[in-house]
C-alpha cells in the first residue's frame, strides 16, 4: 500500500566502506539524506572513538567562528547567504580553513584592541580639553572673588600679613558620571568641612563612550582648597568615585597653551582612528565573505566524523561498518552514490540488507502541503511501524491522528471539525485570505528567512489555515451566516404573505400581537426546503437559537458516532497485515456490536424521526432523548409515544447484545492468547524429544507460528515472548473498560462542536449589535454619515480580527486538537514508534545563518 496509508517498508542495511573513502561516501549520504546511521560504539567513550581529533578541531573552529560573527554583529552588519551548494570540504582544506580563520581572528582582536585604545585616549584628551573649556578664566578668579563672600567664610581668605599668608590656593579639576555628582559633591563639603570652593558644570556636547560607542553627557568639576590635608582628602575621594582627574595650570597662559596642545592631539589622534576604523571595515569584509560558506562547511564536516564515529573497524583497518536503517525503495540510490563516491579510492563500497530484530522506524514522506498536518499527527505520538492505527486499542477519531499513516485522513478531519465550530463566511474568506497571501508568497527569501516566531508558526501552518478558512466558508454557507448576518441567496422556502392572506391578520390583531407565528400546516405558507443550508428567514425568528441548538447539538453526536466508528474500522486493515485474524472476531467485532447498538442506534432515532415526521405531526413528535434514556432503564414513558412499533423490544435486544459483548472483550483474546501459548508449548515438548535433525526441522516449523503480539512488533522480530496471563488479563480489562467508558465520554465530548458553534455565532452577534447598531444609530443622530461610519468600520474590523479571528479562531483550533484526543484515553497511551531521523545536511543548511 501506498506511503500515504502506512509507512514506507524500511530495511536494515550493512555498509562496508573502505578506509580511504569513508569521509566521501558518508559526506554523499548526508547529502541525499536517505539513512539513519546507528550506533555500533554505544559502549565506547566519546572520547575514545576513531575521529575524536578531528571533531574536537571542528568544535575549535566554530568557536572562532562565533567569535567573528560577534564581530560582525557589532559593527551592525549582517552575514549574506552563503551561494549554491556547498560540499563537504576534503580533510586537508581543515588546516588552511583554520589558519585562514586564526589569522582573521587575531587581526580582528589586535584592531579592537587598537581600536579601543585609541578610543580611549581620545576620550581622555575629549575630557580634559573640557575641563580646561570649561574652567577657563576662572581659576585664580575664585580666590579673587572670594573676598566678597559673607563673612562665615572669611577664614578661608585672611588679611595680609596674616598667620595664613604662606598658604597657596590649589586646584583639583576633572570630570565625573552626571549620576555621581550630587553624591562627590556632598561627600566633599561634609569630608572637608566647607574648607574648598566647589565648581560642577556639565558639558555642552555629549562625548562618546569608549566602550558602548553611544554618546554621554559627563559633569566636569574645578575644586580650590588650602592646605596639603584637604587636597589628600578631595584626591581619596574622586578616586574612590572613579573620577577622571587632570592637570589644571594657575596662569590662564598656560592653560589656553595646553588646551591647544590638546585639540591637536586629539584631532591626530582622530585621523588615526579613522585609519583604524577603515582597516577594521577592510577586514570584516573579508570575513562577509569567507565565513557564511566556512560554517556551513565545518558543520558538514563535524556531522561526517560523528557519523564515522558511529561506525565499527574492521579486523584488518582497510575497511569501516556502519548500519544504517533506509527505505527499500532508495537502497538503488544509496548503492549508486557510494559506487560513484567510492571510486577513486580503487574499491567500491557494498551495500547488502541483514535481517532485523528491533522495530525499524517509521518513516512517511512529507511535503510543504502534507508537514503542517503530519505535525499534528505525530503531537499525539508516532505509530508504530508499518501499521495505519498506531495502537490497536480504541481512540475514536483519535484512531486517525495517533500514527503518521493517519495523516490523509486528518487533512480532511481536522480542518473540517475546526470548521464546524467556526462556520461563518466573512470570516472564513478572511482567513482563507491570509492563508492565500502566505503560500503565494512561500518563495520569497524575507518571508522564508523570517525570524518572529509567531509569524514562523503561523507560515508553517499556511496549508493548514487554508483549508481551515475554506471549510469554514463551506459550513458558513451551511449555516447561512456571513459576519453574523444570514444572507438570502435562494429564495426562502417560507411565505408570510400566505399567512397573512389566510389568517386574516387585521391592523388590531397586528397591534395586540408583536410576534406573528408561520405555520407550516397553512397551504402556501411552507413551500418547500432551502436548496443549501439554512433558511435565512430564521434569523428573524425568537426561536432561532432553540432551532439551531437542536439542529447543531443532533449534528455533533452523527459526526462524533460515525468518527468513533470510522476509527475502529481502521483497525481491521491492522489486524489483516499483521495477521492477527483473532482480533477481528475477538474485539474488532465486538467493538461495533457494542458501539453501534448503543449510539449507532441513537443516530438512527434522530434520522428516522427526521424522515418520518412532517410539520402537521411535529407537535406529538416523540423526544428521542427520553426513549434513549428509557433504552437504558427498560422502561417506557406514557407522555412519549414509540417513533414505530416494537421499539421496545428492539431498543432491550440491543442493550442486551451490548452488554454481552463485555465479556467478550474482556476475556476473549486472554483466553485466545493462553491457548494459543499452551498448544505452542505442547509443541515445543514434542520437538524436544525428537533427533537431532528432526530438532531443526520443527524449530522452523515453530518459529513460523509465532504469537500475533511478536508479529505486530517487527516483521523480522520473531523472539518468543514469555506468556504471563496477569499481565495479559490486567491489560485487556484496562482496554475493555478503557473502550466502554470511551463511547460515552467521546459522544458527550462532540458535543463540543455545537458549543463552540453557538458561542461563535453569539459572539458575532453581540460584536455587529455593539460596534453596528450603535455606531450606526449615532451617525443617523448626528447627520454626518460618511465621516462617523468610517471608524465604525474600522472598529468592526479590528475587533473581528482581534476576537473573532484570533480568540475564536484559536479556541476553536484547541478543541479541534481536543477532539483528536481524549484525555481519558490519553492516560493509557504510550507512543511505541519512533521516527525515522535521517542524516542529511538539510538542516545545516536550513540553520544558517
């Protein structure tokens, strides 16, 4: 059977390449991505396999590669997309990548270094040229000035001829963070006193940071003191502040002499810097260009030794083994490419399938359309191999989604029970649009390459939101609602004139009765139903919701029941590959007698009375949810007639026939299974007692009979499994009980569907009667239409989108995801396959950078 059913056949297969080809041939293999390498050295140390040297300067070399495109980001530019297809490089092209690498790398640190020196410097010379500005002419001034102070700071300045007038004023300048100011500036006062005269300006242009390179506003300050004890105190003080102190002249001569050194200085010092800056520039464009091929080069070459690392040496080292898992139908492929790789070394590679004992992979090939819906399937687990159900137990629609094999159904179930609770067309065709926008635009490189993660979420789910929005618009059309609104695109099946003719509605009868009932039984008034979907004269009904809630909530168990039992038919084409014919009569069986006779039977009463009662005999219709709960309690209600005759011995047959299928389930394959064991042990004795060659004949005639369970496990897993009934018995009776409560609780759990539904179409129109009616009765109001309707719209829109689409949308998508699952049953399940994980460099590729 085809990929999409089951998964593909896959082979265990031996590889032998010979020594001086090996790094080719599996460099060829990762390239097509077609085998799956498995570990022969598991019980060897990483550190002690084969090519460990060689990993271990691939791992060095990325590090540096790391380190340059550090570089490269800090400069703010960005690494181009390496062009064409980039090969495995040759183990000798490693040494001069990695001395090409080195030597970027070094020159790349010895410029930063340079860079940031120089920077620094400048900075500095920026600084103290700022102090000296700022401080011009008004250095001596402030002892000068100082004389005209109030008289609490006369002691600072004393008469001539005065014990003080050998003391000198001093100056301490330099420049400080703005956020410390405030703090140096207290602290100097109380450490000093008030002896010192203190001067903080901040400067006029933001100078650069060294460091960060972003522009920064400094305070300077310009401190006078007396004494050799207070300038000891102001000097530990900025320094434990991290001030930048500079030299600061008494004369103004001196000081507009050392403020033009300064510019000179630091205008030299800025043609260097530009110097450095272009060379800096010069190499990292040549790192642009080297890199993006060099990583996706060195992880290649990284993948090929550990895949070698995987492989096992021959006796005589000319050869290494490797065993790898491949589908059958690329082994051709895989012989062609190791011959053609292989070829120079002057002998070829073989290749040659060996028998299996473990469960091969499953493996089931996807493209763009199919990845979004296989992703949904293997969240739930991956199935087993070669299997359509991944278990054989009972998962109602869950049967579907549980294994890859499931995915050509969940394409169309998925999308289909979204839209049930999502119907509406306005907004379907909006998401449908999105979708549209999406795949059309699949091939561009931006779109491709982008990095937002909500935006890759929802791109890898573009095929998956198409069908979504397009089913939505068909069950929209079913359910007659386009934004809330029901749309008459047939003409309605009903007349209200013929009411009203045949009535004999007066202007009094009008008056006194503000709701007008339609009879179906009045000729004319009922012509006939609706070509699709439903009439839109309900939604000017007062009993619109209890119609649609009947007719959605009746919908929900028919697509629930016949999901359930979709899924249990599935298990056949299990049961009939693996051989396991016991099943089908053991529990396949009475699986549907059980599910059928119980709920298939509910879905009858509803079709049965919508195909049997017409509108004259709607009023005594029975209710079909009292003659089911009647079913259950072998009792009849004298208020609700029998939708036919005999129906109560047919509704207590069934209930019977369903309870005996219990038993059935619970005991039926345990028993099956330990006779199946005694008389496999019968034969064994048998066989013991015979001769030598007999031994051999009936060992195969034995292992030809295996249990079905060792079937179902691998075609070529034929080891006899010890038979312990306990465990056998305990894991029926959690199936059976597992199944029987599973009818239930997944009918009710459909149910969901007509919630969901109706909380949809509720919400639509609460948003319409906020945003329209209001926005609209305001406009009619102020008598300016055009201008009050434009935002009213777009108030409509943005919450349309922002509830209904996204909230509504997404609630919907999580139920949809509930109804591929039940939790119930979720707590018995243990996913048993396991994907089939190729080596390829696709993932390299797609990864960079």
């Amino acid at each position: 059977m085809g990929s999409m059913f089951r998964s593909e056949e896959v082979a265990l297969v031996q590889l032998f390449l010979p020594t001086a080809a090996a790094y080719t041939c599996v460099s060829q293999l990762g390239e097509l991505g077609l085998v799956e390498f498995r570990d022969l050295n598991a019980s060897v140390s990483a550190f002690q396999r084969r090519f460990v040297v060689d990993v271990r300067r691939c791992e060095e070399l990325e590090k540096t590669f790391t380190f340059l495109q550090a570089e490269v980001r800090r400069a703010g530019l960005a690494l181009p997309l390496p062009e064409g297809v980039l090969l495995a490089p040759p183990p000798r092209d490693l040494l001069r990548i990695q001395e090409e690498s080195d030597r970027l790398a070094q020159e790349l640190r010895d410029v930063r270094g340079n860079q940031q020196a120089l920077r620094a410097q400048l900075h500095q010379l920026q600084l103290h040229s700022a102090v000296l500005s700022q401080g011009h002419g008004h250095g001596p001034q402030l002892a000068a000035t100082h004389t005209d102070m109030p008289l609490e700071r006369t002691p600072l300045l004393q008469a001539p001829g005065g014990p003080h007038q050998d003391l000198r004023v001093n100056f301490v300048a330099g420049a400080v963070e703005p956020h410390k100011a405030a703090a140096l500036e207290r602290l100097l006062w109380r450490a000093c006193r008030g002896f010192l005269i203190a001067s903080f300006r901040e400067t006029e242009q933001q100078l650069e940071d060294p460091v960060t390179g972003e522009p920064a506003t400094w305070t300077t300050f310009l401190i006078s003191y007396w004494g050799e004890q207070i300038g000891q105190k102001i000097r530990k003080i900025t320094d434990c502040f991290h001030c930048h102190v500079f030299p600061f002249a008494e004369q103004e001569e001196a000081r507009l002499g050392a403020l033009q050194q300064l510019q000179q200085q630091s205008h030299e010092l800025q043609e260097v810097l530009g110097e450095t800056e272009r060379f800096l520039s010069q190499v990292l464009g040549r790192v642009q260009k080297l890199l993006p091929p060099w990583q996706v080069q060195i992880r290649k070459m990284k993948a090929v030794y550990l895949a070698l690392n995987q492989c096992s040496v021959s006796t005589t080292h000319k050869c290494l083994i490797a065993e790898a898992w491949c589908a059958t139908r690329d082994l051709p492929t895989v012989q062609q490419a190791l011959q053609d790789s292989s070829s120079e070394a002057g002998v070829s590679a073989v290749v040659h399938r060996i028998p299996c004992r473990d469960m091969p992979p499953t493996l089931v090939r996807t493209n763009r359309f199919t990845a979004s819906f296989q992703g949904i399937v293997d969240a739930y687990g991956v199935g087993r191999y070669q299997e359509v159900n991944p278990e054989w137990r009972f998962r109602e629609v869950k049967t579907l989604a549980r294994g890859c094999t499931a995915t050509p159904y969940t394409i169309i179930t998925f999308p289909f029970l979204f839209a049930v609770m999502f119907g509406d067309v306005g907004h379907g065709l909006l998401m449908f649009l999105f979708a549209l926008a999406m795949v059309l635009a699949e091939n561009r490189p931006a779109v491709k390459t982008a990095q937002n993660e909500i935006w890759r979420t929802f791109f890898g789910g573009r095929y998956l939101l198409l069908l979504m929005g397009l089913f939505s618009v068909y069950t929209g059309f079913i359910y007659n609602e386009c934004f809330s609104r029901a749309t008459a695109i047939f003409p309605s099946g009903w007349s209200v004139a013929a009411m009203a003719n045949q009535s004999g509605w007066s202007d009094t009868f009008l008056a006194e009765h503000p709701l007008l009932t339609l009879d179906p039984n009045v000729t004319g008034v009922f012509l006939g139903p609706y070509p699709f979907g439903i009439d839109p004269v309900w939604s000017l009904a007062v009993n619109h919701l209890s119609f649609l809630n009947s007719f959605k909530m009746k919908m929900s168990v028919i697509l629930g029941v016949t999901h359930m039992t979709f899924g249990v038919v599935l298990g056949v084409f299990n049961h009939m590959h693996f051989g396991q014919w016991h099943r089908l009569l053991l529990e396949t069986v009475p699986e549907l007698v059980f599910l059928l006779a119980l709920f298939g039977y509910l879905v009858f009463l509803i079709v049965y009375k919508w195909l049997r009662f017409t509108a004259a005999d709607a009023a005594s219709a029975p209710s079909v949810l009292l003659h089911f709960i009647n079913m259950f309690l072998f009792s009849r209600s004298a208020t609700n007639r029998p939708l036919f005759p005999g129906q109560e011995v047919v509704q207590s047959v069934l209930v019977v026939l369903a309870l005996a299928m219990v038993p059935i389930l619970l005991l039926g394959t345990p028993l099956f299974l330990r006779q199946q064991h005694r008389r496999h042990a019968r034969r064994r004795q048998l066989v013991e007692d015979e001769d030598k060659t007999g031994l051999l004949d009936a060992s195969v005639s034995v292992s030809s009979q295996g249990l079905d369970e060792e079937k179902a496990e691998c075609p070529g897993d034929r080891e006899e499994a010890e038979f312990v009934a306990s465990e056998v018995f305990m894991h029926q009776a959690i199936h059976t009980i597992e199944f029987c409560l599973g009818c239930i609780s997944n009918t009710a759990s459909y149910l969901r569907l007509w919630a969901l539904s109706l909380a949809h179409a509720q919400l639509s129109e609460v948003l319409w009667a906020m945003v329209m009616r209001v926005g609209l009765g305001l406009s009619d109001e102020m008598g300016v239409v055009a201008v009050v309707l434009v935002p009213i719209f777009a108030a409509f829109a943005v919450m349309t989108v922002a509830i209904l689409l996204v909230m509504e949308g997404l609630s919907a998508f999580l139920h949809a995801l509930r109804l591929h699952w039940v939790e119930f049953q979720n707590k018995f399940y243990a996913g048993t396959g396991y994907k089939l994980s190729p080596f390829t460099f696709a993932v390299e590729d797609a990864e960079h950078p």
